[in-house]
C-alpha cells in the first residue's frame, strides 16, 4: 500500500458524495485508503488538509477549530452544489467537525471512527489528561509524537514517511477539547444516521466516549462496532479491512 498527505476529490458515478475528515495533528494520509474504495464502488470522494495541517512543518504550528471547520463548510458547500446528498466520515477530531456540521447543516449520514470524547488516560495518571493540557500544557507549546498510534508496525512506518510533523501543539489540542465541550450539547438534536467505529485499545482517545456518543446522539439509526487490535488510526491499523468493509456496508445501505 502506498500512502500519501495530498488532498483530494476524486469524481464517481453514484449521486452522492462522501466528505472524509481527518484528525488533529494528522492528515488526509490518514482517509484515502478508506477514499480510495469507495471511490472504486462509484461515490465522490473529498478529503482536504485543515489550516495547520496543509504543509511540512519542523513543529505542528498553532491553529484553531474555527479555523478547521471552516474549511470543511467551504467543502461541503461546494459539493453541494453538485450532490444534494453528502456523507460525512470522520476520524477522531474529524467526528466533531462532522458532529458539528450536522448540527447546522443537512447530511445524509455520519460514520465517525474513534470519536473524541476525551484523551486517553494512563493507568498511572491520578487526573485525567485533559487537566495537565490545561495547566501544565500552557507553559509549553508542543510535545512531541515520538511514534503515530497504529499497533501494525508496517503500517505505522508507511504513516510516518508521509506525515507533515510529529508534534502535537497543545494549544490546537486546547481548541480542540473547545470544539468537544461545544459538540456534547448538540448532540441530542443531531438525527442522521450514524454508525460509530472504536478499538477498545485505543491509546489516544478514551473508548468510553464512542458508548457516550451513541447513547447521546439523536439518531434514531445508529450503530457502534467495537475493535479489539487497532490503535487509533483505525483505517490503517490491523483492522482495517474490517473497518473498510463495515464503512462500505453502511453506506451501500443508503441512496
């Protein structure tokens, strides 16, 4: 498998479209494996780079969830000019840009893949993380990501090569849990369909949170598949294949 960090928006038959969003600190490296088959099965695909994220960088610079979101409307709004139909799929701090959208605008679905409901917590931490990001973390501006959180190590080195930095800014993380505290109170009005995806082994964001996002969200239609082997990247981890196929299974299930 080869991967690569460049955007796309790659055109297929079908009547509807799919917008893939990544996670924080990450890239569309991490969706267009998933992009790739469904734009085989006929959908359009889009993935995009948020602000902070669209280049090289010796240290992640410092952006914001404003920011990030609003380059997902600026896609959305474009593809619906096309399709009047779009499916949202995002990873980690991609499901609360697509959480969010869907409070305000129209999608046809959501398939959200370890969504961030709350940073891991080590065993050993007597306070959960999100504490040391607030007190401790405003005192530096980044930690480094010594190694990207996929369990197969073939995978994880392909990442590695593509990857734009191996830093987390810790005031993107901050805005990040913003955007978090903010999506939790929409959640209940948010109805489209949703199929949620999480590896009980995930050593990014706290599994909990994918049992607290499908007892919240509105939806009447909604599913959550639990992993045992991946990290956090499911869609490049040991899993993969059955993430693919799950993904593909929902959405061939709708117009």
């Amino acid at each position: 498998m080869e991967l690569n960090n460049t955007p796309f928006w790659w055109h297929g038959p079908r009547p509807a479209a799919c917008l893939m969003l990544h996670g924080l600190g990450g890239g569309v490296y991490e969706m267009a494996p998933l992009g790739q088959v469904l734009y085989q099965q006929g959908w359009t695909v889009c993935g995009l780079n948020y602000p902070g994220h669209d280049r090289p960088a010796g240290r992640m610079p410092a952006s914001r969830w404003e920011e990030w979101y609003g380059a997902v409307v600026a896609a959305y709004t474009e593809l619906r000019q096309t399709y009047e139909r779009v499916h949202i799929i995002g990873f980690s701090t991609g499901t609360l840009l697509g959480l969010h959208l869907a409070a305000h605008h129209p999608v046809a679905s959501l398939t959200l893949l370890a969504p961030f409901f709350g940073i891991h917590q080590p065993w050993f931490s007597p306070w959960p993380t999100e504490v040391y990001v607030n007190t401790l973390g405003r005192l530096i501006a980044d930690l480094p990501r010594l190694r990207l959180p996929i369990h197969d190590p073939e995978m994880a080195a392909l990442a590695k090569q593509v990857a734009f930095f191996h830093s987390f800014n810790l005031a993107a993380v901050r805005s990040a849990c913003e955007l978090m505290a903010l999506v939790k109170t929409e959640l209940p009005r948010i109805t489209a369909a949703a199929l949620i995806l999480q590896s009980r082994r995930d050593q990014v964001v706290r599994p909990a949170g994918a049992q607290f996002l499908h007892d919240t969200l509105g939806s009447t239609e909604k599913k959550l598949i639990w992993l045992h082997r991946s990290n956090h990247i499911l869609t490049l981890d040991y899993e993969r294949e059955q993430v693919t196929e799950a993904v593909v299974g929902f959405l061939n299930g709708r117009p």
